[in-house]
C-alpha cells in the first residue's frame, strides 16, 4: 500500500502482507496502518505470529489491549476540519537516495567510551551508545547540508512513553504510545563542538521526557487537537525513527534467521534516519539516511574521507 495514509484505513485493510517467492528465498512484506500501533506494537505482533507460525503456546509476549487515555477526556474527539481534504497530505514518491550504514559493535563501544571521555573533565551526563551514534549522525548531516552557521537545526527522536508514564504502562501495551525529543542547536554551535557536545544536547532532551511533561503536552493537544503531517517537518532537521532495541532478526517464521530488513516508500523524506539492529545480534547498529542527492554524496564523500582515519567505521550499502 505504497503512498497511502492513515485515514485509508477506512476503506482499506488495516494491516495487509505480501510473500513474494525468489530464487534462493523469500520476501515478507507488511503493511501496517500506523494508526493502529507503533513500532513496539508492530515487531511484538509480527514475533508472536512467528512464534505461532514455529508451534510455540502460549506465545511469549502476549498483547495488553487495555486502553489508556487521558482521564476526564470525551471521545470521539472533536478536530478542528470539517472534510477529511483539510488535513489529507497525499505524498508523492521523494527524490530522494537512500543508504544504509552499518555500524560494528566494536566502533559502537568505541565511540561511546571516546564521547564519555570527552564529556569527562566537563562533569557532564553518561552518554548511551545510541546517543552518541546520533550525535555522529546530526553533525554529519548538518555538515553534508552546508548549512548557514546561523541556523537552527534539529534532530528529533521518537521515544517510547511507555516506561515514563507513572504509574507505566505494561511492556507489550498495543496501540500507539510515542513522543517526540528535539535537541536544539545552530549550525555553527554544533559543528564547532565534539560530539560529545551534541551527545550531551540528545541527552537533556531524552532527560526531559518525564511523565508530567508528557502529560502536559498531551493536555495542550487536546486543548488545541490537530492532525500532524510530514509537511511540519523542519526541512534543516533530522528524525530519527525505527530502533535498534526491537527484536527484528529474532523473528522466526521457522524458515531460519532473515538475511536483511529493509523498509518501504512510506514516510520517506529529506533527513529521515531508521535505526535498526544489525544482524549479528552483538550490538551492532544499522542506520537508514534519507537524504537530497546533492546532500547524500556530501555525506559519502566526507565520510569516506574519515574512514581511514578511525573516525568512523567501514560503510556498506
């Protein structure tokens, strides 16, 4: 269902899969209508259905269903639209390259103890492997766009509200539970710091995400509700999406251990970043970029230029 949008769940299937049988495997595609969950709720519901695919009773992570909404709230909601037209954003296929970057292990550790160590004399927050593989990735970005050194740039993280909210909700919640974090910075401030710097940034915006932030920024949708769309993006900013905690190369259909994920068309755009797990299942982390072009192969080529010097790993894509 490339190009389609969530409202289309009204009239088209909620959850559709494709197998497409090749010479030497085969390819399992899902589509899966965000409205229904997130990510967490996606690969718990996808892992489930292999383990009944592989005989497994009961399945191991069983769906909590119950419902959590804000307290006092009516429903149906009433949005400020009066046609579905006014708020539809139908998105066309991005002219965009996309690669992915794979990233060891061992740089991982190593990249983490080498930010930590920067932040050290500082007295500065521990950063998490994750955190500082971001960091790496925001700066390079903003540098492959050239950006003005007056500009502000972003880079906004989907995170879990699941373990936040007080009291939290279960584990396997199904249904959607996200929150955005925006680390803030110019151009010239971020590129004129380490990475621990931008590390410290990403940490302070995760840091904020409590239950009572959380709360308000959901009292203040309601009070105001709208329909957010990709057009709301901040062109200079990054968002990252997707990651590398979700159990994907664990998901077993019976037919062996799957030789790659990849993702489809949908919510694709200039600065979007998909973290995955690599698939040695060691702590290796894969990064999808989608970038301009023009942006991409400044990317490549400042990259490749500090491969040599241990900065950052070998890249396959």
């Amino acid at each position: 269902m490339d190009l389609k949008v969530s409202h289309d769940g009204h009239h088209l299937p909620l959850l559709k899969i494709q197998i497409t049988e090749l010479a030497d495997g085969i390819f399992l595609g899902f589509s899966f209508n965000h409205i229904v969950g997130d990510g967490i709720a996606f690969w718990n519901f996808v892992n489930s259905w292999a383990e009944i695919n592989r005989g497994v009773d009961p399945i191991s992570r069983p769906p909590v269903h119950d419902r959590w909404f804000v307290d006092g709230a009516s429903i149906p909601i009433k949005l400020p639209y009066n046609e579905p037209e006014e708020y539809i954003l139908r998105p066309k296929a991005p002219n965009l390259k996309e690669v992915f970057f794979h990233f060891p292990s061992e740089f991982v550790a190593h990249l983490k103890e080498t930010v930590n160590m920067e932040n050290r004399n500082a007295g500065e927050p521990t950063i998490s492997s994750f955190q500082a593989l971001v960091a790496l990735v925001w700066r390079s970005i903003t540098r492959a766009r050239q950006s003005p050194e007056n500009e502000t740039v972003r880079c906004r993280l989907a995170f879990d509200n699941r373990t936040r909210f007080r009291p939290p909700l279960a584990p396997d919640y199904f249904g959607n539970s996200l929150h955005g974090a925006y680390a803030t910075a110019t151009s010239g401030e971020l590129l004129s710091h380490g990475i621990g710097w931008a590390g410290v940034k990403l940490n302070e915006s995760v840091r904020s995400l409590t239950d009572v932030e959380i709360r308000a920024n959901v009292d203040q949708w309601m009070d105001v509700p709208m329909i957010y769309t990709t057009a709301m993006l901040d062109a200079q900013s990054i968002h990252i999406g997707s990651s590398p905690r979700f159990d994907m190369y664990g998901c077993n259909f019976g037919w062996g251990k799957a030789l790659a994920i990849r993702t489809g068309i949908n919510n694709k755009f200039d600065g979007k970043v998909s973290a995955f797990p690599g698939r040695e299942g060691d702590g290796s982390v894969e990064f999808e970029i989608c970038l301009s072009p023009e942006h991409m192969n400044n990317l490549l080529k400042d990259w490749t230029k500090t491969v040599s010097m241990g900065l950052i790993p070998n890249k396959h894509w």
